[in-house]
C-alpha cells in the first residue's frame, strides 16, 4: 500500500514538472520537451540549430540564447531589450550575483548561474566591484521573485535595465552547464524581445561568426581614463564603508579592470591607493613613488593585453619594490617572467574552488573568474609555483625567488572561505614594511 501511494506521489511530481527546454529542427518541426535525464541527455546531443527566418518564438517566449553551434534555448526575457554576443560561461556561485555582474573581469561574458534562484535578494548600491558593469548578458533558471531582503534598494530587473543587460529565465541552465562541460565555451548570442519575434538566421549568424576571446584586449575596454582613488576599507555589518585612517604604504594600482573589492582590502592593511589606467608607463607609475605595486584583475586574453604592459610589468620587477598580482595581473606577471598562458577549455568561475597552498599544505576555498591560465610546464627557473587548484591541478599562484614579487589566479579580496585568503593582503604589507 505504501509502495503504490509512494509511486503516485512521484508521478504526481512528474505530471506537474514544468518543461525545461524547448528546440525545434532545422525544418521548423514539432517542438520536443525533455522530461527526464536521460531524455534531457539526449536531446543535448540531437538538438538541431532554429532556422525558422523572421518571426514569433513559440507563445509566451520573449527570451532565447542562440549559440554559435546553432543551439537554440528559449525562455522568458528580463533585464534590457535587445540583443548581445559574447563567450558563454558558468558561474556555480549562489551569492554575490550583483558583485559578479559588476566584475569588470566578465567583459564580454554571458553568465548562467546555475543556482537556480539568483535576484531574490534584490541590489543595492553596495554591492558593486564598478559603476559600470560589463557583463554582456546573464541567464538563470528560475524567474525572478520580488525581493526580499533589508539591503534592498531596486530589484533585479530594474537593474539590469538601467545597465543595458539582457536576462533570460526559464530555460535549463543544467542542460547549458553540462554542454559547456562537456564541449567549452560557446560563443552564443542572448536576445529579449517583448513582442517574441526574432530574426533566428541573423542571431545564428552573429554568434557564429563573433571571434571569441583569444587576441582580444578588453583590458583597454573596462580601465579608468585617469588615475584616481578609492577611501573606502573592506564592509562591516550595520557600518558599511569606512574612511581609513593615517595611511602606512602607498599603492599604485594598474587598472586592467579592478575590482572596488580589491582597494578596500589594500587600504583595510593601512595603504593609499592611487588606481592608474592600464597604459600607464613605468615612469608615470614612479612619479607616484609607490611602496608596492599591484597587477590587477581584468578581462581578456593575456597576451594581447600584455603586448603593452608586460614592459613596463618587467622594469616594476626589476625595482625592486613589491609587486602584487591578482587575475589578469597574475598571467600577466607570468608572462612578464617568461612564461606562458593558454586559454582553458571550461574556465573557473565561481565562488567555491578549493585551492592548495603547496608552501603549507592548507587548502583555501577561494573565488574565481578566469578563462585563460598560466601553463606550468613553462614556469622558468627561479619563478616558484605557490597555489595550484584542486579540481584540475591548474597553476593558481607563482612568486619569483629573491625578490618581493608574487600572484595569485584568484581573489583573495572575496570573502567565500570567507576570509581564507586575506594573508595575501598581510604579505603584501609585510613586503612593503620590509623593503623602508
């Protein structure tokens, strides 16, 4: 009897399953709906690209992600009308959404969380890494519920508009994180069009015809116009922002799309930071007469934004001062150091990666936005491996022997261990001390 009640309830939750996905064949067939992993799976495989020509999406639809592949994923639109192309990523975060799509390190990025309720806490105008966020477009699963949560200031979607950020809901974000798995990143274009109606060989042939990644500089794309400043130490509860007091060290900053995240952990360790654009020149820099130098985090590929920095990369080295990177500035570094980078298959983004520190065998669990990296088995002699990643044994920090030089691949200044990593923040300092 209890068998036969439990087996009714399950297929009561099966009837009342909401269809994740729908696809239509080249030929503009009958739409399909998965209803099972296993069929799930195999349409992931079998889905064919939307070649319908002008005109409505199925009723109800105002969203679609179209990959350069031809894959088609409908939904419901949100955030900015309109369209945008850029590299499709997945972000396996299930906080700090707003910090994410304000990282300027996602330039030309499409981001699926695959969390599924994502925009449940609403914004608020703290919780931002810049004033312009440069996230091409952001994909979730569930709609998003009206907010509920003291800090909140204006809802998601409001925000997205007011950023010029296309959103698509609805569709299955487990589907699109397992072909990103399984294949890499797409490039893919994300539409929303209130009305339904979407040119499908116009958005295939955009996505497919997009460059990707490689050889791009997008660091020239997020960094400030003027060097600037921030006075602001890292967030407390039921305070905010704080002023700093007396500086002990002054920073410079080059700007290859820093995080606000990233100064307020610099002036919470007693520094004035002076945020300088990400061409500046080695003698601008030294007219700061800074104390330490920090690489920062940004978008892009490497080596492209390295043609012009990594110069001036090698005589900051060569100062002798400290320098410090981040992201974008530690592939940098290793670049400036001999190395090389290459861009990574399904990349990490995220909010839970565990990281080990091979100098004292603990594991930080640590942030990460990246989709290119340092290659290892090109580390030069001297330059010392720090940190790799456990999930893929990728490079995730380096130090040059003899000198108060060191990165790391992730951000320590984020908070998901939640402070695992601040030591690098305390080591900088300590460098900086030392070197007086």
């Amino acid at each position: 009897m209890q068998t036969r009640l439990w087996k009714g309830f399950f297929a009561f939750l099966d009837a009342r399953r909401a269809p994740p996905i729908w696809s239509r064949d080249p030929e503009g067939g009958a739409e399909s709906t998965p209803r099972d992993a296993r069929e799930l799976s195999k349409m992931s495989e079998t889905t064919s690209p939307r070649d319908t020509g002008h005109g409505p999406a199925r009723r109800g639809i105002s969203g679609a992600l179209v990959l350069a592949d031809g894959t088609v994923f409908e939904g419901l639109g949100f955030g900015a009308a309109g369209t945008a192309v850029g590299e499709v990523c997945f972000n396996t975060a299930m906080t700090g959404y707003q910090e994410i799509l304000s990282d300027p390190s996602y330039a030309a990025q499409i981001v699926c969380f695959t969390f599924p309720h994502i925009g449940n806490v609403g914004t608020n105008i703290e919780d931002i890494e810049t004033v312009t966020p440069a996230a091409r477009g952001l994909i979730v699963k569930a709609e998003i519920t009206a907010p509920s949560n003291y800090r909140n200031t204006q809802h998601l979607d409001l925000w997205l508009k007011r950023h010029n950020i296309v959103a698509l809901a609805g569709i299955d974000t487990r589907r699109l994180t397992r072909a990103i798995r399984d294949k890499g990143m797409p490039n893919g274009v994300i539409a929303h069009a209130p009305d339904g109606k979407f040119d499908w060989p116009a958005l295939k042939h955009e996505a497919a015809s997009w460059p990707g990644l490689e050889g791009m500089d997008l660091a020239k794309e997020v960094t400030a116009r003027q060097a600037w400043s921030l006075d602001e130490v890292e967030w407390q509860w039921n305070k905010g922002y704080a002023k700093p007091g007396k500086p002990r060290f002054n920073v410079v900053v080059i700007d290859y799309g820093v995080k606000r995240n990233i100064l307020r952990g610099l002036a919470t360790i007693g520094a004035k930071v002076t945020v300088v654009p990400a061409d500046t020149s080695y003698d601008a820099i030294m007219r700061h007469a800074p104390d330490g130098i920090v690489l920062s985090n940004g978008p892009g590929d490497p080596a492209a934004t390295g043609e012009y920095a990594v110069p001036v990369i090698r005589k900051l080295i060569d100062s002798g001062r400290p320098v410090f990177g981040i992201c974008l500035g530690h592939q940098m570094m290793a670049l400036a150091l001999g190395a090389k980078t290459k861009k990574m298959h399904q990349g990490h983004h995220g909010a839970n990666h565990p990281v080990k520190d091979l100098a004292t065998g603990k594991v930080e669990i640590v942030s990460m936005n990246h989709g290119f990296t340092v290659d290892s088995a090109t580390l030069p002699r001297g330059v010392k491996e720090t940190h790799i990643s456990l999930f893929d044994k990728t490079n995730c920090g380096l130090a040059l022997e003899g000198r108060p030089v060191f990165s790391v691949q992730y951000h320590p200044e984020a908070s998901p261990g939640p402070h695992d990593s601040h030591y690098l923040f305390d080591r900088f300092a300590l460098a900086m001390e030392a070197k007086r």
